[in-house]
C-alpha cells in the first residue's frame, strides 16, 4: 500500500511538489491501444490550474511526458512511466510557514509519519499537484474504456450549498454524461454553474474557501462485474478515491439518502426492457452485492473545502512545541472540488479498467 | 480480490449462507497473544439474530470453532480458521424464488457473475450471515488492539430520521466509546434508542424495513499512522467496510457535510495541550492526509434498509425473462443497521489492526 | 506474503499437524467447473502416506471435505474452503522432542519465529502434513486446465544417484506425462523405479533417509503467456514450490547445465512447423523472458532427504540452551520426494491455473 | 505481478532499451536513511558495461537520477523515482533483426505476448539494461541493510567449467563477503578469475558465449526472520531473482547436492556457542521451513550464457511464418554472469530489506 495501487494494474504514483519531478508508473495496460495525446493533453488541462478566478494562478504546465510503454501513441503492454517535471515552484511562498502545521493540512501528520524527513514545501508528497500524473494515467485508462463502450464522466453537483442537477440516474446518455467535462465550468446547469462561481468568489474574497461535491457516472459497464466482500465496485472505487486529497466521503447510489429510507421506498423494482433487466429506479446505484447491474454505476465524493485560506488561523510550531498563529499567503484554489472533477473521473476509469482486465472482459 | 482482504494481515472468508459450513482464514496474527473466548463469544453474539424484535427470529448458533492456528487461547502466530457450522436452515423459505430477482439484492447481479453457477440458496455467498466469521475474526483483531491501547466502538447513530447523539468528537472518552456496545440495543442515548425501536417496529408492522447509519470511532491511535494516497486510513478501512452488505457510503470526520462549509469553518485549528499537538474541533475525524493525527478517528457508514421485506414488490424472472411479481416469506430483520454495529467495529478493527502490523508498531 | 499466495487466485492454508483440522481456502476460480470427485481423491491419494514401504506407515486418511464453493460437484464461483481433520495424531511420538531441535527441521527456527507460541506438535504448521490441502487444491486446478488442453504431470526423475529417464523435451506427448502419476511409484522406467525403491530400501535399513528431484512439465500451453521481470513463468512457479518442505532448488530446462554451456550450445534453434514457431531443442524449458514459447514447460525440484532419521543425532535443547543427542522415534518417509511428487503437480497446477486466469485466456 | 514486485516495499521497474528513458520506482523505503550517493554509484557502476573485454564495449553512463523521495541525500520515506536516461543507443544494431526471433531471447515470445505491439528495438522491455534500475534500487537495500549489521554480497562462482573457491558456509565473514565485489572482476581467488576470463575471451573469439553462476551469501540476519510455506526466505528470494534476464535456477544450501545425499549426510547438527545456537555444518543455506537459522544465508544462482552470439544461427521470421538464417552483428557481453553478480546483490538485497520490513525489524 501507500503511494502504490491496482490488482490487475499496478499504478505507483512518486515526486514531491517542488522536487525535481513527479510522475506515475502505470503496469498492466493492454497493448496496441491506441492514445489519442490531444485529448489526452485535453483531458489533463482540465485539472491544471489558472484558467479562472475559481483556481489558484500558478501556471504548472503539467505537461506529462511518456518515457515508455507508449511508442507512436499505441500502448506497448509494458509499463507507462508518466513524467511532469516542475517549472514553476516557488519555495519561497512555503518556506517560512516549514515548523508551522496549516489546519487542514498533512504538515503535522506527515512530520510524524515521517519522522521529521519529509520534503515538505508545497505539501510535499501530500500535494494537490500529485494528483496531475494520476489524472494522466486515468485519462489513458479512460480512453481505452471509451473504445470498449464504457464511459466515465463527472461533474461538480455542489459548490458549498449551490446544487447542480444530479445526472438521470436511470436514463443516463453519454451526451449528458460528457456534458460536464467539456464545459470551462464541469456542471450540468449552466445557471447553477454560475451561482457556484458567484459563490466560490463570495469565498475567495473574503479569503476564504469552499467544499463541493462530486458526482460520478460510469456508463456500459454489462451486469455481472464486480466480485462479493472486499472485490466489490464499491471497494475498488474507494480504495482508488480516497487517495485523492481532501476527499471525506463516498456514497454509491442513494448513499446516505438510502439510510433514512424504508425498504419499499429505497427497492428499486426490476422490469424486463425487451431482453434486458433494468430497475425503474436506481437507488442501488449500479451496483448490488458488489456487482454491476447494469443500470448506470453513480456515486458522490465529498470534497472538503480547501485547506489553505489567507486568513490568519490558529496553530503550533509543532517543532518548537508551542502555540502560534499563521497566516498563508501562498496562491490556492478557493474550491479545490472544481478541479477535482478530473481527477475524480481518472481514479473512477484506473479503477473500472482493472476491473475489466480482472475480470477477463478487456 | 474478490473475498480475500489485506495487506500484512490475510482474511479469507468462506461459504455460502445453506452450505454445510461458513467461516474465514485469518492469516499474520501475531503470536503469544491471549484472547478471552468469553470475551469473544459475547462479541460474536452482539451481531446474532434473534436477541428482540429488531432482528430475524432465527436461532443461529453462530458458535465459532478455532480449527488452527490457537493453542490454549492464546494465537500461535500462524493463519487461524474460524468454522462456523450451519445449523438452522430452511431452504424451503428461497426455493421458491430461486428465479425471481429478489429487489435491492445480488440474486441477480450474482446469477450473471456466476453465469447461474451459484450457490444462491439464501443469497449464498451474498448473505449477511457471510458478516459472523467477519465479526468472529474482528473480535480476535479487537482484543488485540486493545491490549496495545486501541479501542474501536460504535453505535447505531440514526434509523430511519431518529438520530442518536453523536461520540463526543474531541474528547471521546473510552466509557463512551464501548458503552453503546455494552447494551441490548447499541445507542449512546437510551431515550433515542426507545424511538428507533418503536420505528423500527412501526416499520416491520407495516412488512417493511429501516435503513441507517452505524458511527464508529477509533481510540488511542498515535500521531503520524497511515500513509500516503492509496495507503491512507480512509483507503484501509472503506476497503473492508464495503465488504459489508448493504453498505452505501463512508464518510470522515465531517464527511458529506464538510461540502457544504467554508474552509475557516472546517479547518480544525490546532494548539499545544501540554506536550501533545491536539485540535479544538475534529472536523477532520482524526486523520489527515490519510495519517492519523492523535485526534479521535471518526467516521460514518450508511447502510440501506433491508431489502427483504413482507410486501409484494415488482421484479422479474432472470432465467425465464419476463415480468413477474414477488413476495418474500422468510424471516429477516427490520433494520439490518443494528446488527451491522459490530459487524463495523470487526471491520475496523482488523483495519486499524493491520494498519499497526504494517507499520510495524505491533 | 506467508501462508497466503496467489494473484488472481487467492489459496490460503491453515492448520496444525495435530491441531483439529487442516485445510485450505482457494477463492477466485472460475464458476461452472465440473470436479470429479473421484478423480480429485484418487489424485489427493498420491499422496497420501501408507502405501507401501517408500513412505511412512501411519494411516492419514486426508479425506478433503469441501465446505463451500462447490455445489453438485461444481465450481459456484465462490470460494472453496477445503477441510482435513486430522484423525490418527499420535502427539506422544513427538512431545520427548518438544524442546530438542530435530536437525534439518523448523522446530527452532519456528520456536524463534514464533516466540515460543507455535504448536509445534508433530512439526506443526511447518509439517508436511500441510501439503494435503495443497494437493486438493492442486487436483481442482489440473482438472480445469485440463478441461482446457493444459495437462501437468510430474516423475520422480532421481532419488538419490539413480537417475529416471527425462521427460522428451521436445515432443512430450500427453500419455508419457501422465504415465508416472498412474502408478504407485511415479517414474517413466520402470527398471529404474525398481533400482530407486531398492535404493530407499537400503536408507530406511539403516535408519537413514534419502533426497530426490522431482522433474515436471506443463504442456499445452500457448505462446505469450507470462510477464516480463517479476511476473515470469519461473517467478509464479517458483514462488509456490518452495511453499513445499524440504525444496532447496528449482531449475528451468537445463538449468543449472546452462550456466556450463555456451551460447552456440545452449540457444535453440527455431523453425517453423507447418503454422508454428518451435524450437528443435528446448533448452529454455518452454519459456524465454518469463513468457511462453509453446514447448513444454520443464523444471526440476530439488528435495532434501527427510530430516527425521532413525539415527542418533547431536542437537541442542533449544529452550534450556545446551547440547544435547536425539533419537527421533516416529515413523518417517524415507524418501520423502516420493510423496513430493504430486505436490509438486498441484503446485504447479495453480500456478499456471492463475497465470491463464490472470492472463484472461480462461 | 509482471513489472511490480514486493510486499511491504513496492518496486515497479519501466522503460524500453532505445526508448528515452528507463527507471524504477521504490516505495516503502523507511524515512532518515541517508545514502552515500558515492558508494552507490560505485556499486551501479559495478553493472554498468564497457569496462574490459569480458563485457560489452558500450559505454551506457547508467548514472541514475533521484527525481523523488531522497532529500539532502537522505530517504524522506516516500517513493524513490530513478530515472536514467538513454544516452548511447543504436538502434540500427538492431532493426535488421526485427523479424528475426534470436535464439533464446524473448523477441518471439514478446511478440505474442503484446501481440506485435512491444517495443523490441534492443529486446525492449526484456532487455538487460533493464537491470540497471533495479541495481539501483537495490543499492539503496544494500546500504540500509548494512547500517543494521546486514551485509549482502556474491561472486561469480562459476564461468563455464571454471569454478571459483565457494564462500565458506559455516565462517564466513564479512571481509570475505564483499571481496569479491571490490576487485574488477567478482571471484575470491584470483587465480581462478584468472582462468575464467581467458575462458571467457577464448569464447568471446570464438563469437561466442559462456554460462555461469552467481553464489550470494547475507550475513547477519538473526534467526527467526521469515515466513511459513509461501512466505519462505526462499519464495521471497526466487520471487525476485527470477525477474533477471538469463536466470535459470536458483537453489539454496547444497541445493540439487543435497538430492543426492542421505539424510545422515545432508542434517546439520546443532550445538551451543555460547548462547547462541549454531549447526557444525550449513547445508540448509541458513534457512529451515523457510525461516533464518542465523547461520548465513546461502544460494546459487544459475545464468545461461549469452544468448547473443556472433555466429549464424538458425531461426525464423516471426512474422512472415518462413525458417530464416540470422546473424547478429550488435555488441554483446560474452559472459553476463559477471555483470549479474551486482544484480543478484541488488535484488537479494531488495528482498531481505522488504523481509525486515514485514517483520518490523527496521
């Protein structure tokens, strides 16, 4: 475990936020498929940071560069070595908060896990910016899903209290699906798109941040995927989920809502759809007993606002041991949820892909 | 994958629900640990049927036999495999249904993982009797733990809209933490707990079921536990809690609601109490960046209502294909959430258990 | 790692030689296998001891009894939990020894592993007992490879300086693979056979034991199965044989020859037979870089002679800390190689059973 | 598996022989241990070619680059990236060949196993200059291991039928440890070195190749590290070794020796020395049920020669399905036991390092 991952894939993600490099070494591919690098470049620009007043305005290119397993755009089978090397990294902003722990932030339980020998400007390895090789290897795995009539795609459906539209839970099209991911701003509503950036605005000029919520979708996924226990979709998307910073929560289907519900209300009946058995809801979610039903795989991620605020907080000099108070001038995105949509839809497409070639079907 | 768990501990589960035996390998123990089979037993008992009219009338024995790997009560440090004979079957009450798809259950989702080669007499391998060698081999993982000054508890914190009060998420106290444990029906507040069970059986009156929400914490855990990424303690522990049935979402710390805050709401400010770095609020549930931080670990599981309930409910025949209606006579519990108490603290604590093994603190 | 192996197969094994039971779980087979029973239980009674005067005259019977995972003799999908009671125990053969370290066995290096907690009754978890659930599992999976045109099939090709004719590298056919395994003792020349149990013979009058290779072949299998680097043929294979006591070497094809030839002699030539790539010799064994060439797999095991001698040896009392001499009284294999033979087999059977799953050919 | 090895270190090795880079991630390093950049250099240094005639004239530089994980020259406890970069490759060597399956190379079998999708420019991923990175990383084992008092070192012991002085199994001590791998050429005797490179230039003028073997000792470990069945020192040992190119066996101990042998012969009495326990003899290799005695831990490692020689050689065109002559003109090692000597330290010391690690030793 740790900075590693995968059954039938194996990812290792590596790099500290202002060392030389980061990257990711993704193992199991199949080979001769093809990737498309444009869209691939396409699909990571959508994490990358500085489009808007809602993200921070670093300007990380976040160019992944292939050092193998990839030769003229057409996987190899070997392993893929993902490699972003750091640009634009300003120490300076960080350094001086070193012995100071930023609520909110891994600086102390990283100092600890560590014993004190971590790299810790810019969060270290506990940064946001890692999240950009796992997005380039998701978007690779997402290509390869989409040739095989899969589909991933997500959107931000909370901004603090502003509420996207959910995605139709039972009548799910690929067209709404990618919607989201093909806007500047990934929601379904263009109206509540522009509430939630008023929102995250009121936020930032107050120096302040906000929380969101991610939905996600998988679409054509047959029914029978998945395995009992500790093999379920469920526990292949959250082992992968949580790995991404600031996630605090992952429900699948009715989530939550399902536990304040009765049997007769939360049931989803089944129906014959021509040859094919279908539920008239999708409570479930897509998944029971740990396997694909066929019906759209949905779940939410809830992201907790972002950490570093410049406001002046209360904190220790876990160093020196004594109480201090910090304030944090560094540049940072006021909803850290915008840009989670990607990566959210990477980890989910790492996942349902080894799932596939666990499974036999890829 | 699939029903095998671990990293430096191995759990294996077996069985299918009206096979002659269920039961589980539990592999990397330490040795020369003492466990107190009364102490044992009263836990398994805690997740057995039939106690009141919040759970199914049957009388499994769910009396746990220790083939290996235990010599006179104390761990040899070799794999233990827990059997647990099946007594009290009545195929008779699933026959019957055997091709109608029961709602919110995998009788047929597993009919296409198997392609029909399962054993799906009482949802077989499925079954929420597969959660008593889970329980039995948790027990084992508690018992330990707490020798070593860990404690995991839990209780049922809301059925249906009813809300029990929450642990105290900064100054949890282990009389707390172990107190709804200790009782008939696993609540903090007695008043509430009187409310759900009138709830619960409004709703088994009506041939219906509750779901909810099981809260569950974790004591005496050191700074700086986990790792990074895919290796967090959120990663570890939603990757055995959806081995649960009927789990819908986990959520830390403030969860789903930290989405809906503003970051200088949900930064837990940290201060220097004495020696130790503590957190005036836990909105972060104990862990950051997936390293415990001293703090209580906290966190919520949603479990939806029982699927098998009394009233006739649409479905169909997967084998024949059509439409079909289906009513389900067996026994089962109203609000399988009760029971899933300590089925989440068993869970957790092998978690938190091999989190420790791993790294090398046990 | 440790009593648990496998990738898409998961096999763990438990139990002590005098403990209740033994027995293994092996979870990720495919669903819809027919086992014959009693094909699986004349193959479990290979190796079963008491056959004749090459093996140790205690009567296990190691009946397998399959609790889970296999309905009207097939496979559900789910895992097969396999289960041996133990029935003639004779703890009193081996309790004088209990604090002296029987040379060439794992009493003291298990008292140090283990703190002094092991069950060390009759070896333990380190005894050869264990291999019996191994073998069980071991049937299951030659029958499903065979189902599929995979066959594995062992021969003791030396015990001692007497030397069995090898298997034909070349064009081994099916019916000289299985030949050995047809009878009591499991060689190709019967001349040889002869020479073999005369020679054992002549260690078991002295009180004296006798090491032995065991040669075996994978046939069936096509080109390009295998990994690169840690997942090749000879890593899968080998991380499990050495799960067999008393293994001390395995080579692939000529092995250890190999290292005193030279290239010229040891590259073997390709030609094309009719559609197909084969090599005119097969001095890498059916694999190069880790991967099928299409030719038969080859590969011989080394085993020690049985440790346990009739002889007075010097040894140490292990817990009291001083010298000592031991006179093992039980009754022992005389060669235990014999018996190691269909060990080997099942070994092998899972792992390439695991390959072909992984691979997603089955 | 494929790629990816380890249990509670995570290595996964990429990279193609002419693509731009090759490298390896490692993962579970402990944080604070400071590597001297020299020493490890040197020891890569010890792979890298072009140094006399008993290697190829190439002259890669192998100089690795620590792009993560390593701070001041210190491990910060997360993963290490080592990335080297391809400075001298001639691709035009090789692409004369690219239909043409080299005799005991993985061209063919590659070729199936991607499905004509890899990248064999050089043997591709199969190449042995993919051992470079493992070096590296196991370097890195090599330093913390001693800084405990665990050393690990080997010689070439064997080229062709010239054998070098074995270790001495029962006394071995560190000085004779790590002689061989501070001279030029890996033997203990240079007398016998002496002969092995005129055997090797005569089969190097002969434009061919000569086999070899690797014996490796660990000094140091204490007795009781390891685990049963499949988590043997062995399993854990093999699981790695097998990962270099040219690798064909590996036995511990006396090995197929000790197949030969009657038990009488092949036991190692115990006797006190002192407090310590300790056998006379050390034919089990220091390992007994898979477990460390405390006696070295001892194993040979077979490599077949070169399987890139300057004769012609029979073989075929893969892809046009026709038999073909070959003659291959590129530059090779005539003996590459000698350059797999530091390989074996590497990934034997990767092993051990992980083994402690499991064991919560370090």
């Amino acid at each position: 475990m740790s900075s590693s991952w995968g059954n039938k894939l194996k990812l290792s993600i590596f790099g500290e936020s202002h060392g030389p490099g980061i990257g990711a070494v993704l193992d199991g591919l199949p080979a001769g498929e093809h990737i498309d690098m444009d869209e691939l470049l396409a699909f990571t620009a959508r994490r990358a940071p500085g489009k808007d007043l809602t993200s921070t305005p670093r300007r990380e290119q976040d160019l992944p560069r292939f050092l193998s397993g990839i030769l003229e755009d057409t996987t190899c089978g070997t392993p893929v070595c993902i490699l972003i090397e750091n640009t634009d990294t300003r120490s300076g902003d960080y350094q001086r908060t070193a012995a100071l722990a930023r609520p909110g932030h891994a600086d102390f339980t990283g100092y600890f896990r560590y014993q004190g020998y971590g790299d810790i400007r810019g969060g270290g390895h506990f940064s946001g910016r890692l999240t950009a090789p796992l997005v380039a290897a998701g978007g690779i795995a997402k290509q390869i899903l989409s040739r095989y009539g899969v589909e991933v795609g997500a959107h931000l459906c909370a901004a603090g209290e502003i509420q996207d539209d959910p995605f139709d839970p039972v009548n799910l099209k690929k067209e709404e699906l990618l919607l989201p991911g093909s806007r500047p701003f990934p929601v379904l509503s263009e109206e509540r798109g522009r509430q939630m950036r008023d929102e995250i605005e009121r936020a930032r000029l107050c120096c302040d941040s906000l929380g969101g919520v991610v939905e996600c979708a998988v679409l054509g996924l047959p029914p029978g995927l998945g395995d009992p226990m500790f093999g379920g979709i469920e526990n292949r998307l959250s082992s992968i989920l949580f790995g991404i910073p600031a996630m605090k929560g992952v429900e699948f289907g009715e989530g939550f809502g399902s536990a304040r519900l009765r049997g007769s209300q939360n049931n989803d009946p089944f129906y014959m759809d021509g040859e094919w058995v279908r539920t008239r809801t999708n409570r479930h979610g897509g998944i029971l007993g740990g396997i694909s039903s066929g019906m759209p795989i949905l779940f939410r991620c809830a992201m907790k606002p972002t950490p570093s605020i410049g406001q002046e907080q209360q904190t220790v000099d876990y160093i020196q041991k004594k109480d201090a108070t910090l304030l944090i001038k560094g540049r940072h995105d006021p909803c850290l949820a915008v840009r989670a949509v990607p990566c959210v839809e990477a980890a989910s497409a790492l996942a349902i892909l080894d799932l596939l070639l666990e499974s036999g079907v890829l």
